[in-house]
C-alpha cells in the first residue's frame, strides 16, 4: 500500500493539472526560485528578474489546495515557504535582481524599475544608500530617483476568495512579525506618531536600523517608544559557589563568560 504521504503528493499533482496553465507555470517558476535561495544557487537572479519583471506575483502559486496570490511583490517576498513566498525580506532579494552584469541589460532594468516602484518609501529608506551604489553600478542612473521616490503606492487587492499572505491581515504586537508590521507602520505615517504621542523620525530611524540588522525588532519598538524597556532580570546568589557556577555556564555562552571573568577580576583589583 502506498504511503499516506505519497498519496497526499500525487494528489496535489492531479490537482494542479487542473489549474489555468498559467498558474501550474508561475507555481513551477515559484518553486524554482524557492530551491535556488535555499542552497544558494548562483544563476537565480535571472529567473527572480524574469518573475519580477512578469509580476508573478499576481499570478498565483497552487498549493494545499488553494491558489496563493499577494497584492505586493513585498507581500509575496515575506510570505510563508509553504504558501509560496520566500520568507525574506526586500533588502535580501535586491541583490538577486540587481547583480552586475559584463553588459546592461535591458531585463535587469525593467526588474528593477518594477521592484522599486513596488515598494513603499518606507520600505527603500533602509536601504536607500547601498540601493543608489548598485543602481550606479549596473548602469542605471536613470532610476535614482525611484529609490528617493517618496510616493505611497496603491495597494492592489487579491482576487475574491483567494489566500493572501500571514501579512494580509493584522497581527498582534506581540509576535514578532507583528511586532515589525506595527513598527513599519509608525515609520511610515507620521499623522499616526502624531495621534498616538510618537516621534516619527525616531520611528524612521528604529525602523531603518532594524531592517539593516543593527537592532532587533524589540530593541527598535523600545528605542522609538513602541515598547517600554524589559526590567533588568534578577539574579539569585546562593552561598553554593560550585551551584552558582553551574547556572552561570548553563546560561551564558563560553565568550560572555570568558568576558564577565576578566571584568570581575579588573574589578577586584580596584578594590
């Protein structure tokens, strides 16, 4: 007898048989790009500017018995793996449409003329800086001013029915992702950091400082006002010296330990 999951597989493959081609095409395409990110296939790019450049975004991807499709290419960036989208973030997938080629060309620009009109101002200012150099770089000089642009885009909607992306609807502040989305928000409206008491370039600036990996989402929503720093944790000392030692290794790594040794013997010689 075969194997429930076998069977599950050959389900999904009848099923997909009975999509619009179209779609069976762009969910192949989708899974192309998926396996080329996740072993870190050199030759990507091409395929990521092609689907780019086609909006495949719009398409749709066929999987668990529905058809996925997202009304923003970011949408289907940060989207679950399984539901089609990549997981990443749009600073990571520049670099996959942009890379420098011995010779322009012309399917790399119009990939990246649609990527950057894609995306909302907040959404470039991370990043703005590094995007300039490499529009420079693939000879592109003519689209500096799509990474300064500072219009809102319209948002487009799915087609009635259909799955959008885990961002498609409002997530609550305490997970992380919507613990992000709520400080994107902020970042970019200010009328909203006025409402609500908030300064907005602090809120820029936690923002840009989180999507470049320098804070992370708790350290930017703190550093802006979203969220009132955490207590400093206790510790309790017991006269066990050997017990105290054993929590302290079980809790820190071998570096901070190293570290906090060589601080406290600085300390004891000051005494």
């Amino acid at each position: 007898m075969k194997d429930q999951a076998a069977i599950e597989l050959q389900r999904q493959r009848d099923w997909r048989k009975t999509l619009p081609v179209e779609v069976q095409r762009n969910t192949e395409i989708i899974e192309l790009i998926q396996e080329g990110v996740s072993v870190g296939v050199g030759g990507i790019g091409a395929t990521v500017r092609q689907f780019i450049r086609n909006r495949g975004w719009e398409v749709g991807f066929a999987a668990n018995g529905q058809i996925y499709r997202w009304p923003t290419m970011r949408d289907w960036i940060e989207a679950f793996w399984d539901n089609g989208g990549l997981h990443m973030t749009v600073h990571d997938v520049f670099p996959l449409i942009a890379q420098v080629q011995a010779e322009p060309q012309p399917i790399q620009k119009e990939a990246v003329e649609v990527f950057l009109a894609e995306l909302d101002p907040v959404d470039k200012l991370p990043h703005r800086k590094e995007w300039l150099k490499i529009c420079e770089a693939i000879g592109a000089p003519d689209l500096l001013d799509a990474v300064h642009d500072g219009t809102k885009r319209e948002r487009g909607r799915p087609a009635k029915g259909l799955e959008t992306n885990h961002l498609s609807s409002k997530l609550s502040p305490n997970t992380k992702q919507g613990a992000r989305q709520q400080l994107r928000s902020y970042a970019s409206d200010p009328k909203r950091c006025e409402r609500y008491g908030k300064d907005h370039a602090l809120c820029q600036e936690a923002w840009a400082a989180v999507e470049r990996g320098e804070m992370s989402v708790n350290e930017g929503r703190i550093h802006c006002g979203l969220q009132k720093p955490e207590p400093p944790r206790q510790f309790y000392v017991t006269k066990d010296l050997e017990r105290l030692a054993d929590r302290m290794v079980a809790a820190m790594p071998a570096d901070d330990l190293q570290q906090l040794i060589t601080i406290i013997q600085e300390k004891l010689n000051d005494l």
